[in-house]
C-alpha cells in the first residue's frame, strides 16, 4: 500500500505550484512525453484518445453546416506568404524555414505552415470563377509549426494538432454570418462536450489576428484563475482576396471579391480539461471525452464468478467504452491509478457484492460511492455518465462565476489582478493607449469584448473618459 500511496503523492498539489501539477498530470497520467526536440511532445495513446474524440464530435458538427475536409501542403513559398503584408508580419518571428533540399540549396525559401491563409487563397484564386462556385466551405486537419520561445505540453508547443476551417463567400453578410456561426459552434461543443464554459465575445484590435478584420474568441477560466484562449473565428472581409486576386462574377456579370473566414481549434483544448477539471489525484474527465468511462475492477479476481461476473456487466454496458481491470496489480493500486488517469466511473464487484446481487460504483468527479443493483447497471450507469457531464459543467460554471471581479477603477483593477485571480469585467474607452497602461500596471491583457454587453461603470477603468464598452481582462495563457 505504501507504493500505491506514493503514486498520488507524485503529484504536486496545484496549490503549492500550479505549473508543476499540471506538468505532474501530463506525464503520469501518460498523456504525453517529452521528445528530443526542445519545445515538440510526443502525444502518447491516452493524450490522443482523447484528441481523436474531440476531432470526431467537432467534425461531425463542421459537416453539419455543409463544410468539407481538404488537405494543403506543409510548406508554403516565401513569396506566397509575402502577399499579405499584415499577415506576413504577424506570423514572421514564428516562422520556421527551409531552405535546403537535400544537399541543395532551395532558389526560394519555403515556409514549414504556422497556419494556412495563404495556401487556401492561391487555391480559391484558381477554382472560384462565378457565384455559382460559392460559397466554399473547407477545413483541415492538420500539424502546424511555430517556432515559439516558452513551451508547455498541450498549452504552447512548437507542433501541435489542430484544425482550420477556410471559407470564401460572395457578400460581407454571409462571411460574417459564417464567422459567428463557427465561434458559436466552438463555444456549444466545449460546454456540451468538455464540460467548460465560455464568454463569447470580439477581439480588440491590439489582439485580433493578423491580417483579420475582425477576430471572435470563447474564453474560458482555469482553475489557477487565468484565462485560456480556446477557439477563434476571423472575418477576413476582402482584404485577403485582394492581395490574391480572389474574384468571381456575379449575377450581373459583374467581378467582385470573395469575402473569406478563418476558424481554429487546438490540442491546447485537452490543456484547458485538465486545468478546468483536474485536481490533486490527478485528471477528472468529462464523459463524452473519456477513453475509458467505465473501469470494472474485480475484487479477489481469482475466486470463482468474479472475472466471470466482471466480463458479463461490461457487455450488458457495450453503448459506453469500458474495461475490465484484470491485471495482476492490488484492488487499491487500480483504484489509485484509474483515478488518476480520470476515470469518470468506477465499478467494484467481488464475492461479497456478487452474493448481495450489486456492484459499488465511485464517481471519480465527486468520490461518490454508492451499491447499484447489478441487474440495473445496464440502464443506471449512462445516466450516472450523463449526469456527471452536466455537474462538471455546473461546477465549472460556478467556479467560473466566482472568480468573475468587476472593477470600476484602477485602483480596484490593481487590487484585484494582484490578489484574486480571475476575469475582471470593467468599461474601456476604446483607446489603444489605456489597454496598453492596463497590461503595464496591472498585468492584464483584454479577454474578448463579450456579446453579452454590460454597463458596469460609464467611464473608461483607465483614464475616466466615456466608456464605450465592457471588457473581459485577464492573465492568460
């Protein structure tokens, strides 16, 4: 038992250090290793379970608004990633290059893709012809490069997994359209299936992406109290078609530019369940993500009916993914790692409980632990995993709600940023100049500007002239 015990122990508690409970996690609940190249991980079979299921639920709902998957190159040509001057400069100290092939030297510098804008706009420069040929409604899934300074696993690497969706419409009204769509669409799949909140809002220009027109994130909180960026929608408008030459003609046979969108989604996802969910025992997985949502660990396996009993409930349970612990390891030493690696359920069924006709069932969420008839198992169990998902958001919600400050002057900003960390919601004026004095002083950044507007204060938390919208502010990731 002593050894079982230094298991949990091996976790840092997060309220000593946050960031090495984190790492802690990564690592013993085998999500992801460390590999010989500074800054990339190397996702291990649990780490992209759990990817794989986040890739199927959201791509199931992209094709449900008529996108389709393609596939670009990795590498983009220099003077390709040139035409867009904003865009270029925003991704250029990001950018890996190569510039051999072989033992030749390239005539022209290719780029290993931060992202794709450019190689999509080559594309719909050559095959959009005719309104009829809109809209486009594309995305990828891909590995992206950028050459990032601080990395940590999940949350900032210098590959990582994600997806790009590129569409190109015929008027301004459907590329906005599509650009709030897709930002809804991330927000609902994090809440319905990760079990995390989010504010739903615009960016400031300070921090929209480069070359966008305007840039929509969901912003959810950890539970360090810092915020984490999860998705982004951009409306390009035609500032992209433009530098590419993306036209069409229209109804009246006259030519016009497309009006494109850009919308992603990361690896960095899996990062924001375990620091919404996680705690001291290791990951606490939401259901719908789980790789594992039942473990059944037999007690005093090698009596007579146990395994037998054990294989039977986990078909009766065939609709949810489960298995049978029937390693030679203790019932305690099962107990302690399936609750680390964030097992939503756990059943226990021995002689004892086969005699009583029950099984004890423990909910990793809560440590709830309670005798269910074995007979009633096959109908109770995906109730309980329902019911879990939706507590989880509800406590994430709460926790959320709690650490949501309001701040109605500087001072209060100061205070609040330096002693109880979360979102801070206060009026801004607008000025490029006071979100700069914010993140000097206070250390903040702007969140989002969300779609759910206040009016907490009637000047700027900064400099005291009229406010023109509320803010989410924050430390972030």
């Amino acid at each position: 038992m002593a050894k079982e015990k230094k298991q949990v122990e091996a976790i840092t508690s997060m309220e000593v250090d946050f960031a090495q409970w984190y790492t802690d996690i990564v690592k013993k609940a085998e999500l992801v290793e460390y590999s010989g190249i500074k800054g990339c991980m190397i996702i291990r079979p649990t780490g992209y379970a759990i990817w794989e299921l986040i890739q199927k639920e959201l791509d199931a709902r992209f094709k449900a608004t008529g996108v389709e998957n393609v596939y670009m190159p990795m590498f983009i040509p220099e003077s390709l990633l040139n035409k867009e001057k904003d865009h270029v400069e925003g991704f250029a100290p990001e950018v890996a290059w190569v510039t051999h092939g072989g033992t030749e030297q390239l005539q022209e510098r290719l780029c290993v893709r931060p992202t794709s804008e450019t190689l999509f706009c080559d594309f719909y420069a050559k095959i959009v012809e005719s309104h009829r040929d809109l809209p486009k409604l594309y995305n990828q899934w891909c590995s992206v490069v950028r050459w990032e300074k601080t990395t940590r696993p999940f949350l900032r690497s210098m590959e990582f997994l994600w997806q790009e969706g590129h569409t190109a419409h015929a008027t301004a009204e459907e590329a906005q359209e599509r650009t709030i769509q897709m930002l809804n669409l991330y927000a609902d799949f994090c809440e319905d299936i990760l079990a995390i909140p989010m504010v739903r809002g615009q960016k400031t220009d300070k921090e929209k992406f480069a070359g966008a027109k305007d840039t929509y994130t969901i912003e959810a909180l950890m539970h360090d109290g810092k915020a984490l960026q999860s998705g982004t929608s951009h409306n390009f408008g035609d500032g992209f078609a433009k530098a590419f030459g993306i036209q069409y003609t229209d109804k009246e046979n006259k030519l016009q530019y497309v009006h494109q969108t850009s919308w992603g989604m990361t690896t960095r996802l899996i990062g924001a369940v375990i620091m919404v969910h996680g705690d001291n025992n290791g990951l606490v997985l939401p259901p719908a993500i789980a790789p594992t949502q039942v473990v059944i660990i037999p007690i005093r396996q090698q009596a007579a009916g146990v395994l037998e009993t054990a294989d039977k409930i986990r078909e009766k349970l065939g609709g949810c993914r489960v298995k049978v612990d029937d390693s030679d390891r203790s019932p305690g030493w099962k107990f302690a790692e399936h609750e680390m690696r964030g097992v939503p359920v756990r059943i226990e069924i021995g002689p004892k409980d086969i005699e009583a006709g029950q099984a004890m069932v423990a909910r990793r969420d809560t440590g709830e632990k309670v005798a269910i008839a074995i007979d009633a198992l096959e109908t109770e169990i995906p109730k309980l995993l329902d019911k879990i998902q939706k507590e989880m958001l509800e406590r994430a919600r709460v926790h959320r709600d709690e650490h949501t400050f309001d701040a109605h002057t500087m001072e209060e900003m100061e205070d609040i940023a330096a002693n109880k960390p979360g979102f801070i919601k206060a009026m801004w004026c607008g000025d490029r100049a006071c979100e700069d004095k914010l993140k000097e002083v206070a250390g903040v950044s702007s969140r989002c500007m969300p779609f759910a507007q206040e009016t907490i204060a009637d000047t700027c938390v900064c400099c005291g002239k009229p406010a023109k919208k509320l803010v989410y502010w924050g430390k972030a990731y």
